[in-house]
C-alpha cells in the first residue's frame, strides 16, 4: 500500500478548484471563491467547485 505524504496532498489539492463550465484549475483562498471574488481564466465565471482527490 502506498502512503500519501502530507505536503504532497496539500501542494495538490489544497486551495485548489474547477471551473464548473470549463474544468479549468485555478489555486485560490477558498474564502475568496465562497464570496465570488475569483473569476475564470479561460470564460471568466464565477461558478467553481473544489477538485475531487483519486
């Protein structure tokens, strides 16, 4: 079994969302995507949903 190094998982998952129109990622605070103030890079939308671990 493999063990999961905990910086690792933070440095890929933490902080890190999907657009929900176009799938692209974007690192950002998660304060910041609850209030709307990030947008999309690619279609400029502000609906974003948390990336999902494997």
């Amino acid at each position: 079994m493999v063990t999961k190094i905990p910086e690792a998982q933070n440095r890929m998952f933490k902080n890190v969302f999907v657009c929900k129109k176009c799938q692209a990622k974007q690192k950002a605070d998660a304060q910041k995507i609850l209030k709307e103030k990030v947008k999309c890079r690619k279609c400029k939308r502000n609906a974003f949903r948390p990336l999902k671990k494997k």
